[in-house]
C-alpha cells in the first residue's frame, strides 16, 4: 500500500518533486565519485555561497517568465550595480548602510526603464532587455576604464559575499558552530509546525491531501536534509551572510507569490493576459512590478558578487542572465507562462551549480561542462512540455 501511494504522488506530483529528486540524483553521484569531496563542509559552503548571486537572480526571473516575458539585461545591470557600489565606496567614500539601498533603488529603477517600451508600447520583452544588455555592458566599461579593476576595501560590504554569521558563545558541541545548529533545530520545528498546520486547514476544507504515510515520509526526508546540511556547515564555518540573504529572499517572494493579492494577479496575467485584464487587473501595473523587482534583485546580485570577489571587474555578469534562466526552468517555470515557484528557482540554481562544482572536482574539461549544462537545460524545457501535455 506504501508503495502504491508513493507510485501515485509522485506520478500526480512529478513537476514539482521532479527538481528534488534530480539534485538528489546529482549530489549522490558526485559524492561517489568524488570519494566524499563533493559533500565535504567547505565544498558544500563554498557551493551555496557560489549559488547566492545567481539564485536571487533567478527568484526574480521566474515571476519575470511566469508572466511571459524575459529579462536578458540583468547579468550586466548586475555587474554594472556592482561597479556602483564599488565606486561610491572606495572614491565616493560612502558607508555601506547608504550604498546598498542607494544602489538597490537605483536597481529597481533600471527595472523599470526596462519594463517601460514593454508596458506602454508592447515591445517584445527580448528586444527591449537586449536592448538594456548592450547599454549596461557599455555602463559597466565607462565606469571600469580607468583600472579594469575596482578594489573593495571594506570589510563590512566583502563580509556580504564571504562572511559568516557569529557563532554565540555556547560550546557544548567542541568545533561546532553552535547557531547553525540551533538555526537547523528551528527551521525544522518551523517546517513540520507549518506542514502539519497546512494540512489540517486543507482537511476542513476537504480538499485532497497526501497519505498519512507518504507525508510522514515527506516531513522526515526534509527535516533529515535540512539537519544533515546545517551539520555539515556548522563543522565548518557555519551558514554565511549570502546564505542568510539568499534564503531572505526566497522567503518574502515564496510569501508574496502565495499568500497575497499581488502574487495572485502575477500568476492570473502568467495564465492569461486577456482574461485577467478583462477581470480588472492591471496588466500594465503587474509587467512594472515585476520588472522593477527583477531590476532590484540583479542590483542585490552585483552586490553580493562583488564582495564575494572584493572588487568591481569589466567582466562581472557576464552569462548571468543565461544562468538564471537556465535555474529558473530547471526549477519548473513553465515556457508557456502561468507556472513555476521561487523555492524551484533556488532549487534550480542549486542543481546547476552543483554540476558545475561536481564536473570541477572531477577535472571534467569546461568545453564538456557547457555540453552536459546545455542538455541539462533542454531536458527540463522538454520535461515541461511533456508534462503540460500530458495534462490535458
């Protein structure tokens, strides 16, 4: 019967366990084939502070391609912001609690300037934000052409790419980060609290829920993933400050795109622009937010790239945009618009990372790496194809 139920949810819910299962797959074969390296604490930490910049990336290209559009502007917008923040640092001499929303609003605004032909005028997305490419990648030159190289001296702003959280002065483990520890205890209770809540407010409502079994199944798999990992990380240095903004972000969009109105209508253009205009949306208003949100992420991943490199480089964001794209429909964000979730986009940027890490331990040759990326990419797009098929 276990088994039978298990068949079912997964074949019911294969789009959105599909991505799990896949980084999974991913992690368990490079850990045998790297005898262990690939799981080790300082690969593990050093591949999630990898991710950060390009999984806040693409937490903002799924909403963007969830509502038809595409984005091609934010790799340079995001090495150009970072290029700002290193400027008004160093000969500005600003402090960082004035940088970074300065560069932030100015992020968002870029957003917007892009989303404006599209909105108003109905320019394809593509050739508007390609548009924007050329333009930033020009920006970034003119302000990189005096060196090529802007050093960051600041330990405060480097800190955002690779710091860690203090540790509290409990030392009941010995070489523990003993916060981390506590910071996994909590996310579990968090989680298990708010699954089982979540069920129990579906049984009211009779709507389908999962077999007992197979959501125990699912609190224990997660919750052992989640110990397992914050174990790992905090025999190391702990989880660092690009962790904790990662997962920030993640949060308030999963909570915006769920739990309110505006995530709603995002979803209701997504699916079907006409209807939802029809039904009193602002198609318009939502192109502009969703824009401007994508403008203010890519401002936040210049930032945490160029404290992780300490510096502003001619070259930063270069393919940024292609590897956000790449995490978001690797993730589940549909082609066809109308479909996908944040925590997918991370996931996404976690599996495309993770073969890039793993393909690097292995020595795997770069011209390979792209190969192997590239049918990655192709075989999601074909998986959401395949699936929206077999729906109707």
């Amino acid at each position: 019967m276990f088994f039978q139920n298990l068949q079912k949810v997964l074949r019911q819910n294969i789009r959105e366990y599909g991505m799990y299962i896949a980084l999974f797959v991913i992690m368990l074969i490079f850990a045998i084939t790297t005898k262990g390296t690939f799981v080790s604490a300082r690969n593990l930490s050093n591949l999630l502070n990898q991710t950060g910049y390009i999984a806040v990336l693409a937490v903002g290209m799924t909403l963007v391609i969830v509502v038809r559009h595409i984005d091609l502007s934010v790799g340079f917008l995001a090495g150009f912001i970072g290029a700002i923040a290193a400027i008004a640092l160093k000969s500005m001499g600003w402090p960082v609690f004035l940088v970074i929303p300065m560069v932030l609003v100015l992020g968002a605004i870029a957003g917007l300037i892009t989303a404006l032909p599209v909105a108003q005028l109905g320019i394809p997305s593509f050739v508007a934000s390609l548009a924007g490419w050329l333009i930033f990648r020009g920006l970034l030159q003119l302000a990189t052409a005096g060196t090529g190289t802007i050093i960051i001296a600041d330990t405060a702003f480097t800190a955002i790419g690779d710091g860690f959280i203090p540790d509290i002065p409990i030392k009941i483990l010995p070489n523990m980060h003993f916060l981390t520890l506590l910071v996994g205890v909590v996310a579990i209770v968090l989680f298990v609290m708010s699954e089982i809540s979540r069920r129990q407010k579906q049984e009211a409502y009779s709507f389908e829920v999962l077999p007992k079994d197979i959501f125990v199944l699912k609190l224990v798999f997660i919750s052992a993933l989640v110990g397992a990992i914050t174990w790992v990380l905090s025999s190391y240095n702990g989880i660092s400050w690009t962790v904790v903004i990662m997962l920030a972000v993640t949060g308030i969009y999963h909570f915006i795109t769920t739990q309110t109105v505006l995530g709603r209508h995002i979803y209701a253009v997504g699916g079907n622009p006409d209807a939802a205009e029809l039904s009193g949306i602002s198609v318009k208003r939502i192109i502009y937010v969703v824009f401007g949100s994508m403008g203010m992420l890519s401002a936040l991943s210049g930032i945490l790239f160029a404290a992780r490199l300490k510096s502003a480089t001619t070259t930063a964001g270069t393919l940024f945009e292609l590897d956000a794209i790449a995490a978001a429909y690797v993730g589940g964000v549909s082609a066809a618009g109308g479909v996908g979730r944040v925590t997918g986009s991370i996931i996404g940027a976690l599996v495309m990372t993770s073969l890039t890490s793993g393909m690097n331990l292995m020595n795997v040759d770069i011209s390979y790496q792209y190969i192997v990326r590239g049918a990655v990419l192709a075989a999601a797009v074909i998986f959401d194809v395949a699936t929206r098929r077999a729906s109707k």
